[in-house]
C-alpha cells in the first residue's frame, strides 16, 4: 500500500474547476515531482496533499491514516521562505524543534538547531534576523527547520522559484545531499515548474495539466548534475514525454497568455 | 544639515508669524485678550519656577503638568490594558467582532464631557472618575488598530504556525503578538493623544490640580493670560508626548 | 512561381577594428524554405553573422548574396526576432505589430493595415492581447508579439537570433510549436541561432556549427533528417537523435577546450 495517498482530490473555485479526480501514489522513501505551469493547480494540489486546505471530493492519506490538517511528523519549505522575520535563524529553527520534540530538554533542542543550522552553512549567522540574510540564505534556514524535525513526509512548494539560476543550483545540491544524509529517507513530494529541476531531483516527475500524467520514473544515478542532465540519453527522454505531456495539455497555453503576476515574497518587516 | 536649518529657521518664522497675529488680535480687537507680552509678564513666575509650590492652586507650570501627566499615565495605561485584549480578541473572533462592531462605532464619538458625569456618578470621586473617562474614551484606537493588526496577519505567518503545528500559546505569544505590535503601537500613540485631549476637559470639570484645572481656575479669576500659558503648556507637552511615542513606534519598525 | 536561388553568405569576415577579427571566412549555402539553426558558444560571433544578414551591420570582408545580388543594409525581406522582444513600451500589441504592417504594405488604408496586424496577432493566438501594452504582457506573450510582428512582413527570410532564450523551457517549447505551425503553413526561409541542442534538432533541416572565436568559421554542418512532423518524446526515441545529439555536444566541448588553450 503506498505510503503518501491523494485519492480522487478534486478542488473548484466557485465557477473554475481547478483540479479533478487527481490520484497520485508516494511510496515511502520516494521524491516525487509534481511539474505544471503557473494557473495549472499544483498549489492548490500541495495545499491538499499538506493538509492546508480541503479538498472538495476525495481525501489524502498518509500512512493509511487520513490527513485532515497538517500532519505531525511532516514538514514544508514554501517559495517564499515563511520565516518569522522578528526572530532569528537560530530561534526560528527551535520554534519547529520545540514543537517537534517537546520531551528533548533545551540543550538538546539547540544541539539539533545548530546541526542543522551548520549542515546548510550558516553556523556563523545563526543569530541573524532574516532581514539580514539574503534570498538563498533565508531558504536555507528554512530548509533547516524543515529537516530539523526530521520529518517522514515532506512537502516542498516551488522552494527555488524565487531565486535565481545559480543559487538555485546550490540549493538543489544541498538538498539532494541533505536528502542523503536522512535515515529513513523521507518521502517528499515536491511541485516546480522547472522540468529541469524535477529530473535533477526526483525519483519519479508527473506533470500537471488538466489531470496528472502517468508518473514517468528517472533512474538517473545520483549524484546527479545540470550537466548530467544535458548528455544523459534518459534525462533528455524524460524531459521530452513531460514537455509533451504538458504541452498537450492545452492548458499550459493558456496560462502562458495570461499576464505574468509579480512575484510576492513575505515583507520581512513587520508592516 | 543645511536643509535641517533651513527648516528650523522657516519653523521659527512660522511662530513669529502666530505671535505676530496674536498680538494683533490683543492690540486692535480684544481688549480682554493679553497681547504676548503682558502674557510672559504675569507667567514669568510660573515659568520660571516650575517647579515652586505656592499653594495648591498656585504651582509652577512644571508641577501642574506633572500631575496632568501622571493622571493621564494611569488612564491611559488602563485604557490600553483593556483596549489590546479587547482588540486582539474581536480581530480573531469573527463572531464577536459581528456581536461588537455596532457597539464599538456608537460609544466611540461620544465625547469626554459626557463620559464624565457617568463616571462621577459611578466613582463618586473625581480621582477615579477622571481615570475611567480617560480609560473610556483613549481605549478605542488602540482597540481599533489591534483589531486591524490581527486581521492583517501575513498568510506566511499562519502558515508557520500551522506547519511548525504551534501550540495556540506559541501562536500566540511567537506569530500573533509580534506581528500585531506594530499595529497596537499605532493605536497606542493615537490614544495617548486622546488621553491628554481627555485630561484637560476632566481637570477643567472637576477643579483638580493640573494644567487644566489651572485654566478653569484662572478663567474664573478673570487671569487671562494664564490661560494662554495653560493653552501653550498643553500644546507643547502634547507633541513632545507624540513625538516620543513616535521615536519608540519607529524603533519597532526596525526591529 | 520563379525558382528561388539558394541564400549564399561568402567568405563573410566581421572585424571591430584590427584587433578583433570576430568572425573570418564563414560560407554557407542556405536552400529555400529550409530551416537551418547555428550554433556556437556565446560570444563566438553566431549573432555578428545573423545581424549581417539582416543588414544591420556590414560585413569587413565577403558578403551575403540574395538572388545573384549582394545585399546592402535591411529590408522587407528579412524580418527578425531577438532575444528580447523589444516592442515600443508606448505602443500597444496591436501597434507594435502595425508599425511593421505599414512598412511593408505602404499602398493600404490604415484600416486595412490594422486588420492584417490583427490577423497576425490571431495566428500566434493572442488575439485578445492586441490592446494591451508590453509591460502587462508575460515574456512569452511578448515574443509571441515579436513573432507576429516579424511575420506580418511575409519576409521571404526569417531570422532568430536566439529568441527563446529568456522563457522557461515549457514556454519555449510552447513558441517552438508555434513557430513550426507558421513555418509549416506557410513556408520561408528561416536562420535561427540557438544554443539549445535540443531545440537545434527539433526545429531544423540543417545544423551549422561555428567554431569558437576570435575568427570563428563554420567548424561542421550536420544534416538532421529527421521526418516531419516531429514529436519530441518520439525524437529521443529514434537511434539517430542521440548520434547527432552527441555529435553537437561533443563539437562544442572540444571546442570549448580548444578556445581555453
């Protein structure tokens, strides 16, 4: 029985149908990259699959058990990093550990954020406030907190879409080795819109149209890399049958014409 | 630099230019009016010992004021102890927020000179009554601004704490708090200003010593110009108290 | 119809003064209707080469010759689409696509002139844009204003000058598609400069491959024949895709080593 279940999840907004009859199984230990456009539904999706909203027909699963709000044992990285901007990257890391672990003792709780805080890099500016830190190093506290509870499930929304190419790329080789380093691995369930980045990451990419696409695994070794990715023969097969699945899928095309939204990122000042 | 000075300079001309009129108005159209100077002449003593106590209605200015403020710190902390709550409640509380909204627009307008009868009938004193007019009438910024603080709670904020799976005390005290303060500051300083508007007419109403209560009294002694000394003390500690409220807002800013 | 000659650029060398000689000797022969990518490392002069073409600059030495003539500074008959979609920001989709429609039919009304910009604008399928003005349009949208805009000429030589470098990779597909629909509808000429293999594979008859600058030239041209109309997800599932595939790769590191040394 598949670990991670999103049973037959369907979501309307008033008038507009966003997403139907979705079914995607997550086995234990897997990643799984759910790859669409803007406008095509995979927030909405991601919001179900954690728990943060409700789907209007259908339901989600993890463990068997159903999955009505956030599930304990589980964490999320947003694109916008959702960093608590009055604390700073050490406190923020705790507030999850203290929830996480709340039998450890301080000692121990700090132990874990400063691991942690270290594995990504940014032991020396633990103290810092993220107005402090910059756009890359803001996701990797983030990035912190959500392995400090050391999660079984995790839940990744877009987590590089607001950085550019090449922190993107460090990111994506930090968590692939953070990934790495977990036992038991975590299931992770990720949503981008960079094919690219889903090959680069998972072990099986579905895309998002009208309806999901039959998953198309990539049995890539790991370490993989961008440029693995261009000679690879089977990344560049993967790339394509998403491309195509996507493109046919029509509605790629029109959110393609609608005019682009800004990005919004979380003021780090308190307004 | 050079702007700073031009601006206090273009400040000062300002003030002369009022001082200018005011002693216009005494020379050519009120008798009764004190011109500025007659005015420092017969507060000269009061400014320049402010802090003298030559009886109970005949202290320095320094005094006076003292005693206004310190009546207005207690209503005005009282106004706030129950305007934050108050206004962190009804912000995340839809149902009440619907119970209490019609409630909140009608007692607002309603002016310190009414309020005070009631809370003289209420205290029996005028110390206590003078504080809940205070407390009544400066709570509503504070209760309103809150209210607008809560609601104006970033998604992300909320998503932190239902991922991180917050205890409603950590989400409270971690996320709910932090990110309404400067909000409930806001309203803080507003309902000071209303404090110190409240005070005077309390004071002027029930005689009690303090800026106001020397204005009423003097009034009645037909001592005009320490009438305008009282109008000058109140404007002058009024925007001292804002601007200090508002150097404390803008280190919040930052934080 | 008169039987079209073959585009011909000759011995085509590009210098910015003595000391940088850009590009030298760079022939070749580009058929009509046929659809011919050159790829290259950036900075290796592949959009010197194209520009030359369009007549935006001149070349040093050798030339392009169209129809047994040598062709001086830009015309009606190559249009181009760059990188950047470049629209007037004052002027609407609409307008953008106008100001080429009146060039290149001075005799109509300017009503009649609107109508073909708006047809345009039709074929690559964003109608319903026309009033807007660029900075309320997605990239992708915008360079598909470009496209029409490059098409309402019916040039008899289309040149792309990498011109879906800046959109994510479903974009570009999405704008690769188009570009095929136009080109198969009604066929024309078309040099496109790419550095997507890819791209390079699924959209052309012929690959030239210029070598690194200084003095780039055309290092090697592949034949891709592969069958229309193409699939993507069927390409990479035919044997010759991934030996040509290489062999673009392949050329262009050796390259890459050889401009190192």
């Amino acid at each position: 029985m598949a670990y991670f279940k999103l049973q037959g999840v369907g979501k309307s907004f008033g008038v507009r149908r966003v997403l139907h009859e979705v079914n995607l199984f997550v086995e234990e230990g897997e990643f799984v990259t759910i790859v669409g456009t803007s406008g095509s539904g995979k927030t909405t999706l991601i919001k179900i699959a954690s728990g943060l909203m409700n789907p209007d027909t259908g339901g989600v699963f993890l463990a068997g058990l159903p999955v009505t709000s956030f599930p304990a044992r589980a964490a999320m990285v947003f694109q916008n990093y959702s960093l608590l901007p009055w604390l700073s990257a050490k406190e923020n890391v705790r507030l999850a550990v203290e929830s996480a672990f709340p039998q450890w003792n301080r000692t121990q709780q700090l132990d874990q954020v400063t691991k942690y805080l270290e594995i990504v890099g940014l032991g020396a500016a633990a103290g810092k406030r993220p107005g402090q830190l910059s756009g890359g190093m803001r996701q990797r506290v983030a990035i912190a907190r959500a392995f400090a509870v050391e999660p079984a499930l995790m839940l990744l929304d877009e987590p590089f879409g607001a950085l550019d190419a090449l922190t993107r790329a460090t990111l994506q080789a930090e968590l692939i080795k953070l990934i790495g380093q977990q036992s038991p691995r975590a299931t992770v369930l990720m949503i981008s819109n960079s094919v690219d980045e889903a090959i680069l990451l998972s072990d099986r990419v579905v895309a998002l149209g009208t309806k999901l696409s039959p998953a198309v695994p990539v049995t890539l070794a790991h370490p993989r890399t961008h440029k693995a990715l261009q000679h690879e023969e089977e990344a560049v097969k993967v790339k394509a049958r998403i491309t195509e699945f996507l493109l046919a899928a029509g509605t790629a095309k029109s959110a393609e014409c609608q005019p682009v939204e800004p990005r919004i990122l979380a003021q780090v000042v308190p307004e | 630099m050079v702007a700073a000075i031009k601006n206090f300079l273009l400040s000062l001309v300002g003030i002369a230019l009022v001082i200018g009129v005011w002693a216009a108005v005494s020379t050519w159209f009120s008798a009764d009016l004190p011109s500025p100077i007659k005015t420092w002449k017969e507060s000269e003593l009061y400014v320049l010992q402010p802090w003298e106590k030559r009886g109970e209605m005949d202290q320095g200015i320094g005094l006076m004021a003292m005693y206004s403020l310190i009546r207005v710190a207690k209503g005005f902390l009282l106004g706030i102890l129950f305007g934050a709550p108050l206004g962190l409640l009804l912000g995340a509380s839809q149902l009440l927020s619907k119970m209490f909204d019609p409630v909140i627009q009608v007692l607002r307008p309603i002016s310190p000179l009414a309020w005070l009868p009631l809370g003289l009938i209420l205290f029996r004193q005028s110390e206590p009554a003078a504080l809940f007019t205070i407390a009544v009438c400066s709570m509503w910024p504070t209760v309103i601004n809150t209210m607008h603080g809560v609601r104006s709670i970033p998604q992300d904020y909320v998503n932190v704490a239902k991922v991180l799976r917050l205890s409603p005390w950590k989400r409270f005290t971690k996320v709910l708090l932090p990110s309404t303060l400067p909000y409930m500051f806001t309203g803080f300083r507003l309902s000071l200003g209303i404090a110190w508007l409240v005070i005077v007419a309390s004071e002027m109403l029930t005689g009690t010593p303090g800026v106001g209560g020397f204005l009423w009294q003097e009034y009645n002694s037909l001592v005009y110009s320490h009438i305008l000394l009282c109008i000058l003390t109140i404007g002058v500690v009024g925007f001292t108290l804002d601007r200090l409220m508002g150097l404390i807002e803008a280190k919040l800013r930052i934080a | 119809m008169s039987v079209e000659r073959p585009l011909e650029i000759t011995s085509l060398s590009k210098a910015f003064g003595p000391a940088v000689p850009v590009v030298k000797d760079f022939s070749a022969r580009v058929q009509p209707r046929e659809i011919v990518a050159i790829l290259g490392h950036s900075g290796c002069g592949k959009s010197t080469v194209l520009s030359i073409i369009a007549g935006l600059q001149d070349a040093t030495q050798g030339g392009v010759v169209i129809d047994g003539r040598e062709i001086s500074g830009p015309g009606l008959d190559r249009a181009m689409v760059f990188q950047s979609p470049s629209l007037l920001p004052s002027l609407t989709a609409l307008g953008n696509v106008l100001l080429a429609v009146e060039q290149a039919y001075p005799k109509n009304t300017r009503r009649q002139c609107r109508e073909i910009a708006q047809r345009y604008l039709d074929l690559v399928g964003i109608g319903e844009y026309a009033t807007q003005k660029p900075r309320e349009l997605s990239q992708g949208t915008q360079q598909r204003v470009a496209i029409a805009r490059a098409f309402s000429m019916e040039p008899r030589f289309l040149l792309l000058d990498e011109p879906f470098g800046m959109l994510d990779s479903i974009t570009r597909c999405e704008l690769q598609d188009l570009l095929l629909e136009l080109w198969t509808a009604k066929p024309r000429t078309i040099i496109l400069v790419t550095h997507d293999v890819d791209e390079a594979l699924f959209l052309s008859d012929r690959i030239i491959l210029m070598t690194d600058g200084p003095e780039a030239r055309v290092g090697t041209e592949i034949q891709v024949g592969l069958p229309r109309p193409r699939s993507r997800a069927a390409l990479t599932e035919l044997p010759e895709y991934f030996g040509m595939r290489n062999e673009v790769i392949e050329f262009l590191e050796s390259h890459s080593k050889q401009f190192k040394q």
